[in-house]
C-alpha cells in the first residue's frame, strides 16, 4: 500500500483568488491521480501527474484553472486558480501502491470552501 | 470512454439485513472491477476487487461479476450500522488501466 498526506485539510478562501494542495506519498508512486468529489457524491478524475512531464487532464478540467505540479516521485501539488463557488468541494490525490493491482489509495482530501 | 452506474442511489435497511448494490459499465474489454467504500468526512478505502466471472467472498461481503452482462454487484451479508457508508463501484477507464472512473455511489444506511 501506500500513504498520502494531503494539507491543508480545509479551506476558505474567496472567489477569485487561488490556493495550494500538496500531496506527500511516503514512498515512489509513479502516477499520482488527483479527483474531485462534490457533497457525498462520485469521485471525479482531474488528472494525472507523473513525474518531470505535463499532467494529462480529464474533459472538464483545464491546466489554466487547476495547475499540476509533479516535480518528484513523492510529491504533487494542485493549485485552484481563480477559485469560484462552484469550485466547493473536496479534493483528493490517490495513487497506485507497489504490486497493488491498481488499487487506489487516497489522501484523506482537502475540504474547499469557496465564498 | 468508461461509462459506469450505480443503483440505488441510497438504500435504508436494518441491521442484521442482506444488502445488495449494483453497478454496470460499458467498455466490455474491462478487465477488473473495484468497490470502495466511504464512511462520512473521511476518503474512499478499497473494500473488494474481482477480476474473473464469477462470485468473491470476503467475510460477510460478496461480489458477483458478469461481465457479459456488464454488471457486478456487492452483498453484504447481516449488515451493520458500522457498514452505513457511501459505496463506490469503479471500472477502468483505458487499457492502460490506472485510471478508474467511478459510479455515482449507493449511500447506505443501516438502522439498529
């Protein structure tokens, strides 16, 4: 398995402005995997963030509104840009554990609160 | 691209009860199948996999796959209030197979 600690744990912040989340694997994934999940609903992919390359993003998802920084094997960070009310939800970074078989882990999210 | 449903959206039952939840998919070329669960204000946690037609059994919890059919489910047997939770199916969504797309979830709730 494999274990992500994402912070902040919350946030508010006001529209228009962007904020961080960083994601900590406690050893080399090769993928980090970054969804997004409204009130206790589906998780929706974002994007995929490998290392020293662009992240690949989903329909719906931009590298202008949310930047994805992959700059080693243990470490990503998601920025919100110019965050909007509609962008309040939860965000989580998961990745794959060695010899798996693709199970996901997740982080424990990051709850946004835009106002 | 992966297409993948849930039902029911949520599900009361008493404890003691044997709960089923559905979930179908599209891309027929799928190899292997996932459910999730979610307990209220923390992440989703890999509850059981299956990878072959057929029938898994974990402790109370069962998955029967399909997959001509594109369908697989989730039965827990004798449920309990701990098992009150949002649960997830999820398939992958290319050949590459990192990726899963997921269902829109069942809320399960379980009364003692």
């Amino acid at each position: 398995s494999v274990l992500l600690y994402q912070k902040p744990n919350r946030d508010i912040c006001q529209s228009g402005t962007s904020l961080k989340i960083q994601c900590v694997a406690d050893s080399q994934v090769v993928s980090m995997f970054w969804y997004q999940q409204f009130q206790e609903q589906s998780l929706m992919l974002m994007a995929t963030a490998n290392e020293g390359s662009e992240a690949t993003y989903e329909s719906g998802f931009t590298k202008d509104k949310f930047p994805i920084s992959r700059p080693n094997l243990t470490f990503s960070t998601l920025t919100v840009n110019n965050a909007r009310p509609g962008d309040s939800s939860i965000y989580f970074c998961s990745s794959r554990g060695l010899g798996g078989r693709n199970t996901l882990y997740f982080g424990a999210g990051t709850r946004l609160s835009v106002l | 691209q992966q297409n993948v449903q849930q039902s029911p959206e949520s599900l009361i039952v008493p404890e003691g009860a044997r709960t089923s939840l559905n979930c179908t998919f599209s891309d027929s070329a799928s190899q292997y199948f996932w459910w999730y669960r979610q307990h209220s204000g923390k992440a989703p946690k890999a509850l059981m996999s299956i990878f072959s037609n057929g029938e898994k059994e974990e402790g109370r919890f069962t998955i029967h796959l399909n997959k001509a059919s594109l369908h697989f489910s989730l039965h827990i047997r004798d449920s309990q209030p701990s098992d009150s939770a949002l649960y997830l199916c999820a398939a992958p969504n290319n050949n590459a197979g990192a990726k899963l797309t997921f269902g829109g979830g069942t809320r399960l709730t379980v009364r003692p």
